[in-house]
C-alpha cells in the first residue's frame, strides 16, 4: 500500500449534504467522470470546482451523501480534485460507491466543528489518524478494514478486482 497518506486544505460543509447538491441531477446523463467533475457541488458551491483544482479534503457533519444512490456523486468530487471525504457519518451508499470507484471516505466523529475552511490537513488512512497541520489537534477516524484500504489503494473495486483475479 503506498497512497496512504493525504494532505489538502479543508472545504467545510454541514449536515444532510444530498447528492443532489454534489451533483445536480440535470447533469446524470453526463457519462465522462470529467465532465461531471466541471458540475461537483454546484448545488452547494457554484464556485467548489476552482476551490477543488489543487486537491481539497471535504470536511463534513452527519449524513453526507444522502439522498438518491448515484454513484456520479463520488465520481465527482473524486475527478474534481477531492483527495478525501471526512464527515461525522455517511449515508450508506454514497459510503460504499465512493469505496468502489477509490475515493477515500472516513467517518470521523468530531471533526466539523475542528476544521476551518482551509486548514491543512494531514490523513493516515491506514491508521485513520487526521491531523490538523493549521490549528493543531488530530483526531481519529473509525480505521477502514484492510480489504476496503486496497480496493481504495487500487484506484477502486474494478481496478482491484482485475488485480485480484490478475486481468490486465
């Protein structure tokens, strides 16, 4: 495993973000991840996308990804430039799609009200460590199950599987 540490400034969101507001559902019959990307948190941010170029971490409260099951929405953020999504709770498959196609997602209690837009961040997905590198503090995340580090080391579940089942 060797994409285990993550650094990225904070964008900080709130509670209950559906996944309407990640990725507006006029914008589902878009098919390139890139394309979707150019539309990431519209509903929420019209101006998350600039924000997102540089790579960002999402800091958020409970219940993120809630809402319709598309997986458009990690697929998204993820080509936007969100490196992680760290939130008190996810709602379950946006937790799983975002697995699938290799986006880091941590539940991590106690965070939202800890992290300022901004901040630098520092993630040891491995030991589920977050570390505030502006404000000082870390925190620790539920630690992902050696299984789910892989599929997410592996870009995602296709990629893992194919490694798996050793497809080129």
């Amino acid at each position: 495993m060797n994409n285990m540490e993550i650094r990225g400034k904070a964008v900080t969101v709130g509670d209950d973000i559906n996944t309407d507001l990640i990725i507006p559902g006029k914008y589902l019959t878009l098919l390139s991840p890139e394309e979707l990307a150019k539309h990431a948190m519209e509903g929420l941010d019209p101006d998350f996308v600039r924000k997102a170029r540089d790579g960002v971490i999402i800091v958020a409260g409970k219940n993120f990804g809630c809402g319709s099951s598309r997986e458009q929405a990690p697929i998204a953020l993820k080509y936007a430039g969100v490196r992680c999504v760290l939130a008190e709770s996810f709602a379950r498959i946006f937790y799983r799609n975002a697995i699938n196609i290799g986006l880091p997602v941590l539940e991590c209690p106690g965070i939202l009200g800890n992290v300022d837009f901004e901040d630098q961040l520092f993630v040891d997905l491995a030991e589920g460590k977050v570390m505030n590198l502006s404000r000082g503090g870390s925190f620790q995340a539920l630690k992902l199950p050696r299984f789910i580090l892989e599929i997410i080391n592996d870009g995602g579940l296709i990629e893992n599987l194919k490694k798996r089942l050793k497809v080129e």
